[in-house]
C-alpha cells in the first residue's frame, strides 16, 4: 500500500512525518515547498493507493490520470479544491475532518476584528517610525458583530464574541436554533446583518453560491464605520469592490487571511492603510497542524 503525501506544508512537521511513518513506512512525500499540479502532481501520484493533499486540485483529469489511487485524505479543511462528483465517478473515496482548526481560525479573526478596532497596526508602525500619535477606536464589547456562516468556525467565533459582550448576529442557509438560543445570538437575513453590523465575518466555504459573497452591492450595504474580516476563503469577497470601497471611504477597514490569488498581487489593496493581511495562517498554529495532520493520517484508514 503506496502512501504520497503532495501537500507540501506537512513533510515540514517532523512528528506528523514520523506518526505517518509509523503506519506507512514506505510513504512518500513532495518536498517541493510548493503545492503541485498538473503534469507535476500526477507523476508524483502515479503509483499511489492512498494520498494525502492539501492545496492541490484534483479534478476529473487528475483521477483518470492515476486510476489507482484509491482514498484521498484531507490535510486541513475545505473541500473546494477537490472535485467530488468526479472522485465519486472515479471510485475514490475523500475523507476529512471538518472544523478540525476551528479555534485556530477563530482565534485569528478575534485578533482580526480588536487589531482593525484599536488600528494596532498603524499605531505601531508609527511608533516604530518614531511618532507618537494617539488612536481611539472601539471596543468589541460595544460592537454588534456580524457572522457570515455559522458552521464549526463560526460558532466559535460567536462564543469568543458572546464572551467579549458584543451583541451578535448570524446569517447562515442552516438553522441552528439551539445553538442561537443557548449562546444569545439572533439570527437576521443578510441584508440586514450587512447593514446593522459594526464588524462583519466570513465563515462559509467556497462554492458556486458563495462567490463573490460580498461584491460592490454587500458592501455598498454596510456602514462606513464598519470593518469586514475574512478569514474563510479567498473569492468570496470581491477584492476590486473591497479597495474601491476602501479607498472611498465607505468602509472603514478590512482584513483578510485569503486571497482569490495566493499569493496575491494587487499591492494596491495590500499597502492601503486601511488594509490588514495576513498570508492563509488562519489554521497554522502548532495545535492546529497537529490536529489537521492527525486527522489526515488517520482518514487514510477510514478513521474521518
């Protein structure tokens, strides 16, 4: 049984190296420090049962290219990269844990939201450069917290906000009756989340219905005063719209983890000082590479 590990962020944990080992000494592992595709991702798959991916895409023409691979596990979350009518047609089983870096991920968005409140960045900068300017800011106990998706993420979000005594909203296709109840949080249309909502977050996944989310026409709907954090996948927020609306003035901040592009290119939306943004390190704590790659190993076996 031939195990290739392409994603290239977790050969670079040397305890996740060795507990896949342990089970599969024979495994393989892309040591590029890149993700692979095309041509490239196939022939280091070829010959494999089993795989372990990360960033890579797998569609139709990679599963007919390597029909013996058998079982893909997820390294990390989100399944937007992998096509799973085609894996099905194909006889390959997917396999992944989600919401297994959900604190990570929250806890970033937290930092996110008092960074962008109390301009931390700015300020620090200045006081780097040698200026001592004083900002004011908002606390997040006064603010009313909008949450865009309210799956593993975003519950977790929604405690840490509770906890903080923000008033929270939440907007999601799923009704979590219990959870809104037992935690204060009022479920509202997006619409409304948009426009009543002092700092609005992203937590849905990526897909035909979620992109570009939040264009020119969400934005137009928040307030001036607000600040949008995205912490989910890039291509949900429209990042021409965003700078537009940045550098007018119609919104007062924004940050995100991810971007359409990774890494991104548009460095005028990147210096604008109004901007925050961090390179996809929203589920990269030791915890949480640790838990991702667990859960990976072990959905080799049929144990996500």
């Amino acid at each position: 049984m031939r195990v290739a590990v392409a994603s290239h962020s977790f050969p670079n944990h040397p305890t996740l190296r060795r507990e896949l080992a342990a089970r599969y000494p024979d495994a393989v592992f892309n040591e590029t420090r890149r993700p692979l595709a095309g041509d490239d991702l196939v022939r280091f798959l070829r010959g494999s049962d089993k795989a372990i991916t990360g960033l890579e895409v797998l569609d139709a023409a990679l599963f007919q290219a390597v029909p013996e691979l058998r079982v893909v596990s997820k390294y990390g979350v989100g399944l937007d990269m992998i096509d799973l009518d085609a894996a099905r047609q194909h006889g390959v089983t997917v396999r992944w844990t989600p919401g297994v870096n959900r604190q990570s991920v929250a806890e970033l968005t937290i930092a996110f939201m008092i960074a962008l409140c109390r301009q931390l960045v700015p300020l620090a900068i200045d006081v780097r450069e040698g200026r001592w300017t004083h900002g004011g800011g908002r606390q997040l106990s006064s603010a009313t917290i909008g949450i865009v998706g309210c799956g593993h993420v975003g519950k977790t979000v929604a405690r840490l906000c509770r906890a903080f005594g923000a008033d929270v909203l939440v907007h999601d296709i799923v009704d979590y009756d219990d959870f809104y109840l037992a935690h204060g949080v009022r479920p509202v249309a997006l619409d409304v989340l948009l426009r009543d909502s002092d700092i609005v977050t992203i937590h849905v996944p990526l897909d035909a219905s979620t992109q570009n989310l939040i264009d020119a026409r969400a934005l137009a709907q928040m307030k001036p005063s607000a600040f949008l954090v995205n912490a989910a996948r890039g291509g949900i927020v429209d990042e021409g719209a965003l700078k537009a609306a940045l550098v007018a003035g119609r919104l007062a901040g924004a940050a995100a983890d991810v971007f359409a592009t990774e890494p991104p290119t548009d460095l005028e939306l990147l210096r604008l000082p109004t901007f925050l943004g961090t390179p996809h390190v929203g589920g990269s704590t030791e915890d949480a590479v640790l838990a991702m790659g667990r859960a990976a190993i072990a959905g080799l076996d049929g144990g996500s």
